[in-house]
C-alpha cells in the first residue's frame, strides 16, 4: 500500500483511506481527515435521518475549486458491507431504467462515502423497506432560497409563517440551514400517494405568495426572484433530493446545513439575533449536539396525515 494510503478500523470494519492532508477547504485549512472525522462524529445524529434513504453524493476529488460531479449510481464503489438498493430510475438523462445505490447505515459507511470526498450528502424524502422497494414519502419539505438582495433574515420570516401553517393543519415543522444561503423547513407525514407531498406544498406556496407578493415567489423564473423567497416545493418530486441534516456543504467555509430551534428563527425575525449567526461551521455544529441533542428529531416522531389536496 502506497504511502498515500492507509488502512484503518472504524467501527468494527476495515477501510483503505487515502490522502488524509489533501486540503478539500482551502480558504479555510479543512482536509480530508477532519471531513472523515467530523462525518464519524456526527454520525449519532445524522444517521437516523439518512437511515432507509438511497444517497445521492456530491463528489469533489480535487476540492470544493475544483470540479464537481453527482453520483447515484455509487454501488459499485462500496465495500461488501455497505447497502445496496436497486431502485428505479424513471426519466433518467442517460437512459437507466433502474439505479444500484447505496443506503448509509453505519458509521463505517460515512467514513467510506467521506474517503471518496463525497462532502455532500443527498436524501430523498421517502425511504426503502427491508426489501428495497420505494415507499410513499414521508417527509415534507420546503426549500427556501432566497433572491437577490434578500438572505437567511428574509428566509426566517417565510419560515415562521411556514410553520405556523403547518401547525395549523395539525403537522409538526422543524427547521434547519441549508449550510449556503437558504433554510428548509420539513414535517414528518403521511402521504395518501407519491405526489401528495408535492401537491400540498405547491398549493402552500401558492397561498403565501399570493398573499404577500413583494415578498414570496412560487415560481422557479429567475426574472421573479430579485428581493423575494422562493418557496421550492418541487424538492417533494420524489425523483428529487435534498441535503441532509448535518451534511457538510462544498462551499469556502466547510459549512453545515444545521437544525435550529424555532426560537432562533423568531429571534432573526424580530433582529435580536444578527444572521449570520445562523451560520455554522463542523466545529459549531458538533457543540450544539452536544448541548442540545438533535433538533431535528424527524426520524422518531409523530407521523401526521396530509390534509387533502
């Protein structure tokens, strides 16, 4: 084995890892070795919320300045002990009828994922049973990407009033940052069919931006966007991912896309709390876990029936 290389035990498993000093972060120092060590760190709580979901990862070989690529089709790079899906692949651009992915399970299998500098981590919103087959979703999400001359301030006002809606119909939001330069707000659900998800959370973006025009925009148009939120509720499409709670972002900072408490939410709202406060590093992030457990807790909680659409 090359210099280059080492193998090393994580977890019970033995993995070959490589080039631990290659910086993938260089505005801020951050190597493949701390990607490996956050990811195993933050594995108690990042694990349950990929547990059943094939993952789709950003690769970045040469770091976040270099170039990038998707990948799904990641099985067959995977040690033995890894999971493997094979799910289907409907519309696929390169013509593929089904997908062989791979569901993280274990600790040991983001360390795998990070050696391959898969700093992203992507999910879709419903998940495979113990035969591999694609369930209804159970997640509902709405991506808040702000335009420009707006940012994560504008974004928290969408989201409270977001969540004071999902409320009312009897839901249970949380939040959390994208780690660039939106937020998500989910709720665990219960969906009659696929397109359930989608069709609700259209029909909610719909409502806010009719209601404050100025301000939301439901529409991808990039022309519409200047000074407005655009509600994405086209993440629900169950073709589509979203990143992960807890998942490293490949942008210059080595940023995190982190849960919050509505509390924080409220606070930009109102300005006692600055912004960019909602701004979070690996360091950060692993301090919150420890003093605040997972604000995130989708992955035990109260699944609640869509109202119909």
């Amino acid at each position: 084995m090359s210099p280059a290389r080492q193998r090393v035990e994580i977890a019970g498993r033995q993995l070959a890892v490589s080039n631990l000093e290659k910086v993938l972060f260089p505005e801020v120092g951050f190597t493949k070795a701390q990607v490996i060590d956050y990811y195993v760190r933050i594995a108690p709580v990042l694990l349950p919320h990929v547990a059943g979901r094939p993952v789709t990862f950003t690769r970045w070989p040469d770091g976040v300045e270099g170039q990038t690529f998707f990948e799904k089709n990641s099985a067959r790079h995977a040690p033995e002990w890894v999971r493997r899906v094979t799910v289907p692949s409907p519309g696929s651009s390169r013509g593929r009828e089904t997908l062989d992915m791979v569901v993280l399970e274990h600790v040991a299998d983001l360390a795998w994922a990070a050696n391959l500098a898969a700093l992203e981590v992507h999910v879709p919103q419903w998940q495979v049973d113990e035969d591999g087959q694609s369930q209804l979703p159970d997640l509902l999400v709405l991506d808040l990407d702000p335009g420009p001359d707006t940012g994560i301030a504008e974004c928290c006002v969408v989201a409270e009033r977001l969540g004071e809606r999902l409320e009312a119909d009897g839901l249970d939001p949380v939040v959390k940052t994208s780690g660039s330069k939106g937020m998500q707000v989910y709720a665990p659900v219960v969906a009659a069919d696929r397109d359930h998800p989608s069709r609700y959370a259209k029909k909610l973006a719909q409502e806010l931006a009719a209601e404050t025009p100025d301000d939301v925009v439901w529409r991808m148009e990039k022309a519409l966007r200047p000074g407005k939120v655009l509600i994405d509720w086209s993440q629900n499409n169950t073709a589509k991912t979203t990143v992960a709670p807890y998942s490293l972002r490949a942008r210059a900072g080595a940023t995190v896309s982190t849960p919050i408490g509505w509390d924080e939410v409220d606070a930009v709202r109102d300005g006692s709390l600055d912004p960019a406060a909602l701004r979070f590093t690996t360091d950060d992030v692993l301090a919150r876990v420890e003093e605040y457990g997972d604000l995130f807790d989708v992955a035990g909680a109260r699944r609640t029936r869509l109202p119909e659409v």
